[in-house]
C-alpha cells in the first residue's frame, strides 16, 4: 500500500514551486549543509519584506508551514528551512543546542541574502528563534512565536512532562507506534480532526521509524 505522506509530499512541491518557491541546499561549513524553500525570483524577493518560518519537531519545514507560505508568498520573500537532522538538513558535527541551529540557520539566510527578517517560530522553532535574536540583533526585525518559551529550564520541563505523563522528551517526541504518534498530535493540536488509523500509521513510517534519537536534554538546552 502507498504510504500517503509520500505520496502527497511530491505533489505538495509541485504547488510550491507553483506558488513561486524552490527548494535550495545551502553549504554552511564543509559537513553541514541546510535544506531551504526559497523564492524562486530573487531579484524580486529582494524588494520584499523577508518572512522566515521555523519548524517544530514532527514535521519538516514546508511540511509545517504549507498553508502560510501558499498566503503569504506573493507578498512576502518566504523562507522555509529544514533544521538540522530534519528533511534534508545534516551536519557531521556534534553540537545539539539551539544555539548552533540558530548560528546555521543564520548563515543559511546570509547566503540566500537576506539581512533583515520577521521570524515566526513553532515550539521548538521559537526557542531557536529567540537564540537567534539574540545572538544576531541586526538580522532579526521581529518576531511572531507560539507554543514555545524563551528557554526551556529543568523546572519547565518536569512541570511540562508531568502534565503530559511523560518520562522524557525523546518519549513523546520521537514516538515508536501509532499510539504513540496519535498522542504527540493530540498533545500538539488544538482540536485535532479525526483520521484513520493509516494516516497516523503512515506518519509513523515516514517522519519517526529509523529516527536516530539525537534530541536529548542537549538539544532542549537544559
């Protein structure tokens, strides 16, 4: 049976590169290289205000924000990066922290040009987010951030896991059944719509089995 997510990933490029957006691989040091969606024109995104979105944990870049970049892309310059061990993101090095994130995905948005942006960051995407404001005050313009914090301290993160009843980060984040992954969209959705088993089942296979748990209490900065 064909897995739906994969399926519906190539026809979900298609309408980006419809909508103005391509997708580019950006070298910031040898070994690490970060995935963007990036206007197509950029002579004409040039004229533009700069829109940056960050993802969460879960899903990749365009996977997350689709619905924003098809409403804002004919007005704003859209970028949609993959933070690193996600889509097609990857470093050999070992730095976890938010903090390196925020140094690549910076690096990525100089090469594409861009010297000033809004940030608008998702959960984890929004701690990077703030890291990057505060290591790069001249790039960052403003921001939009929601479902996240500033920085995720030891006491916020046993207050959060025990309202979730979770024992660790990597056990909710990085589900291993289908179970699990209707608990982690349930936790992250508000009023989540119902979808068959499949659905979730295939979400499984394509974003979570083989995941390399890599996300430790590093990653979260705590």
């Amino acid at each position: 049976m064909v897995n739906t997510l994969s399926l519906y990933k190539p026809l979900l490029y298609g309408l980006m590169k419809v909508a103005g957006m391509r997708r580019q691989v950006v070298e910031i040091e040898s070994g690490t290289v970060i995935n963007f969606w990036v206007p197509s024109d950029e002579t004409t995104a040039k004229r533009k205000s700069a829109v940056v979105f960050l993802h969460g944990f879960g899903f990749d870049g365009i996977l997350t924000w689709q619905f924003q970049v098809l409403a804002l892309a004919n007005k704003y310059a859209v970028y949609v990066p993959d933070f690193l061990f996600f889509g097609d993101s990857i470093t050999d090095k070992s730095e976890r922290s938010p903090a390196f994130q925020a140094e690549c995905m910076a690096k990525g948005l100089r090469k594409h040009g861009v010297e000033k942006c809004t940030l608008v960051g998702l959960s984890y995407g929004g701690m990077v987010g703030f890291k990057m404001a505060e290591m790069y005050p001249n790039l960052v313009d403003s921001m939009v951030i929601t479902c996240s914090v500033m920085a995720l301290t030891k006491s916020i993160s046993r207050a959060g896991l025990q309202r979730i009843g979770f024992s660790s980060w990597a056990e909710y984040l990085i589900p291993e059944t289908v179970k699990g992954v209707k608990t982690l969209l349930d936790v992250a959705f508000y009023k989540l719509p119902w979808m068959p088993n499949f659905i979730y089942k295939d979400i499984l296979e394509v974003s979570f089995v083989g995941y390399v748990v890599i996300y430790t209490d590093e990653v979260l900065n705590i």
